[in-house]
C-alpha cells in the first residue's frame, strides 16, 4: 500500500477550523439554558474572613444585593467575555459605553448610573478612550 500525500492550501484549512470550532461550541452550548445568570458571576464574600489560594470564597445567591453589583471602589471595573463580536476574548467597559458608535444619550447613562448628566460628561471625557 502506497501513502499518496495532496498539497493542501492554508488558506482553506483556517475557515474548515473555525467551522469545526464553532461546530464543537455550539454541540456543547445545546443543552445549556441560564435560568439565573447570577450564578455565572462571583461575588467575593469579604465578611467571612477566610481566604482561599484563589481568592475569598463565593457569597451565596440569597445573599446577593444590588450594591454587590455595583462598582463602589476607586479602581476600575472589569469584565471578561469569552465570546464578543465587537472586542473578542474581552469586554472594555469604558469602551463599549462612553466611546461606542452611535453613542449611548448622556440623560441614558444618568439615569442608569443614577448620577447627574455633568458625572456623565467628566466620565465620558476621561474614560473614551480606554
């Protein structure tokens, strides 16, 4: 039995794998429905005093308020996406709200925030271009 070997195009080869990519994705994504997206986010639990190799441990979701979710401190707030069209493997907050194209109404971004338009400004200036 003779081995035969055809040259092969990379060209053709990279969109087969992104087609097998998205394949194996999407055969593993079928089954997955989120009934709480809560659950795919942890919230650090500072006020038990444990401290694991990875960080503080998890609060439970029945201990979860409104102002866990909001970002209270001086650094700046992150979030990581897997999958995003506009920026993949990550998402810029400050980009994706205060420089987007057509951009997001100050009197929007106010009442979301629950801060005067003049904040919404001054954040905008200093965050666009993150």
């Amino acid at each position: 039995m003779a081995l035969r070997f055809s040259p092969v195009n990379l060209l053709l080869l990279l969109p087969m794998k992104m087609i097998i990519t998205i394949l194996l994705l999407d055969l593993c994504c079928v089954c997955h429905a989120d009934p709480d997206p809560v659950d795919d986010i942890c919230i650090a639990d500072l006020s038990t005093g444990q401290r694991f190799a990875g960080g503080y441990p998890c609060k439970p979701d029945s201990q979860i308020t409104a102002d866990d979710l909001c970002n209270i401190g001086k650094g700046k707030a992150q979030t990581f996406a897997a999958l995003n069209s506009h920026l993949p493997g990550g998402v810029s907050v400050p980009k994706n709200l205060f420089g987007s194209t057509p951009s997001i109404p100050d009197a929007l971004l106010s009442k979301v925030f629950q801060v005067d338009e003049a904040t919404v400004r001054s954040s905008k200036a200093k965050l666009a271009d993150i």
